[in-house]
C-alpha cells in the first residue's frame, strides 16, 4: 500500500526524507530536475499523461508530480513527550475537530515554521494524513511529529502531571493570546472554525485567549490563528 501525495514541492520534500516509492512525472517535464534527483536516489520514475496522474489522485492540481510514498506513520504521546525532553521550553499543539484537510496541511506548515514539538490529534473527528495535506503542508508532514489519541481529557490530564501548562485559545476568553507567559511547557489547544473546542477540554484547560478582532469579521481560519498564536510563543521565550 502506501500514500499518493501530488505537487512538485510535497514531491521534492518527500524525496528528501527518503519516503518515495515511486514517482510519476508528467511526460512533458521529462528533462525536469526532480525526475533526475528520483533516479539518482534509485527512486523508480514513470512518465505518465496528464491526465494520468489527475485520475491517480482525482486531482487535477498535480503540477506533474505524483509520488507513492510510504503511509504516514504517527508518533505515540509517550514518543511526542520524550522527544521534547530535551528542551527548556517544550511546546506541542492539541488540534480538536480540524476536519478540514487544507487547515490540517496549513497547521503543519505553522508547526514545522515554528519548532513545535509535536501535533496531538483525536483518533475520530479529525482530518486524516493524506495527500491533501502533504501538498498543503508544503512538505512540512515528513517532519512534524502527529500522535492520534482517544481521549483529549486524559490527554490533558496526562500532559498536566508532568508539568505542562494547557492554553486554549477562544473566543470566549477574557485575556489576550499576549498575556499570557509562556515561559513553561505549553500544549497550545486549537478548535475548528465552526465549533470551537470541546466545553471538557476548555474545562480542562489553565488558560483561555483570544485573538482581539478588530475588524468586521468575527474569526480568522484556524490556521492562520494558529500560525500567530505560534509566532507569540516562540518570540516571549526569545
């Protein structure tokens, strides 16, 4: 089996951590420079139409780069905590109902753009790790570290005990997404645009923010929150 990821990018990337079984190139970009670094890594290339390659994908936004690539493989929490060990500051992201996979792929992107040191993600409920999000990762979901749990409450209870502290943002909350010192071990909780997180998991959570709007919509997508609340963390630790 495997994974079917499209888009030059998602294609050069995956190359690069060695995760391609086989990659397919439209027949027009046979002299391309990405089928020649496939055949130097002894990755097998077929030159394929066009049309070919949207029917392997069912999308036509393949740039003429298709590649099976190895499935995703995830992380267990246990795997996400050692990883992050090691630094003063560890930082994850709990992700609740991101059905969307452009949302997912995007959070990658922000993820690896920012050092987090894992992504937690509910078993149901959530967008899988599929070629959607690989393209839209940029590449970004070969090294991003995903654990998939069942429970988020016993997740947070088990990130509590050993010394995180569990920011959610809404937009509900009463302090700003600044106020906060994050100058600790923070799992940072993000909702879906249409239903927010979990009542349980706001319970559960130390801290509550938001984003102060200014303008005349009331929400921004989640990714692009998600990219400046990242972006927050990371600068009041430098």
């Amino acid at each position: 089996m495997g994974t079917y990821i499209f888009g030059r990018n998602p294609a050069r990337e995956a190359l690069e951590a060695g995760n391609v079984k086989i990659l397919y190139v439209s027949s027009r970009l046979q002299s391309d420079k990405l089928a020649a670094v496939a055949q130097e890594k002894d990755v097998p290339v077929k030159f394929v139409s066009d049309n070919e390659l949207t029917n392997i994908v069912n999308n036509p936004s393949h740039q003429g780069f298709v590649a099976l690539c190895e499935d995703f493989v995830t992380s267990s929490l246990e795997d996400l905590i050692k990883g992050a060990s090691s630094k003063k500051y560890p930082l994850l992201l709990i992700l609740d109902e991101i059905e969307d996979p452009h949302n997912f792929g995007a959070i990658l992107r922000d993820c690896d753009a920012f050092g987090v040191d894992g992504v937690i993600v509910k078993s149901r409920g959530e967008a899988p790790l599929n070629g959607t999000v690989a393209k839209v990762s940029a590449g970004a979901i070969n090294y991003v570290k995903v654990a998939v749990v069942v429970n988020l409450s016993q997740t947070i209870a088990k990130l509590k005990a050993i010394g995180y502290w569990i920011v959610a943002s809404d937009g509900s909350a009463k302090q700003t997404y600044t106020e906060i010192d994050y100058k600790s071990p923070i799992a940072l909780i993000v909702g879906s645009e249409g239903f927010g997180i979990a009542p349980l998991v706001l319970k559960n959570s130390d801290f509550i923010v938001k984003i102060p709007m200014l303008g005349h919509v009331n929400s921004l997508n989640v990714s692009v929150a998600t990219g400046i609340l990242l972006a927050e963390i990371t600068n009041s630790r430098n």
